[in-house]
C-alpha cells in the first residue's frame, strides 16, 4: 500500500525537523538577534525560536501523515 499523502507528509515531516535540529545547532555567530538573555554565557537568539518552530511544525505534519496512514489502513 503506498500513499502519496503519507509519503509527501512524512517526507516534509522528516525535513522540517532536521532543519530544526540545524538551526539549532549553528554557532552562535550565526544565530541572529538575542530575544532573551539567560545569564553570561547562555542567550535564546532569533535562529533558536526558529529551530524551535521547525521542530514543533515537524512534529505536527508526523502527526498528520500518522492519522492519514491510520485513516488508510483501517478504512477497509
């Protein structure tokens, strides 16, 4: 059984949160604008909200392409 919407959202899924992880793991010269200053040596920046976004999206299409394979297969 192959389900090009399943395929495209887990596929999406997939990209989105490795952009996530990325994002979140550049250095901090590329991180952007600091949005919040924990202390001296730790900041939340523009490029890590972002990450944070990817991941949260990431996590909802996976979600999505589960409920499309779940609606699929126990249709029948």
């Amino acid at each position: 059984m192959t389900n090009w919407r399943v395929l495209a959202l887990a596929s999406l899924a997939v990209l989105l949160q490795l952009g996530g992880l990325v994002a979140l793991t550049l250095p901090s010269s590329f991180e952007g604008a600091v949005l919040y200053t924990l202390d001296e040596q730790h900041a939340v920046s523009t490029l890590d909200g972002v990450g944070v976004l990817l991941l949260f999206l990431g996590c909802l299409v996976a979600w999505a392409a589960g409920m499309a394979w779940q609606r699929r297969v126990y249709a029948a």
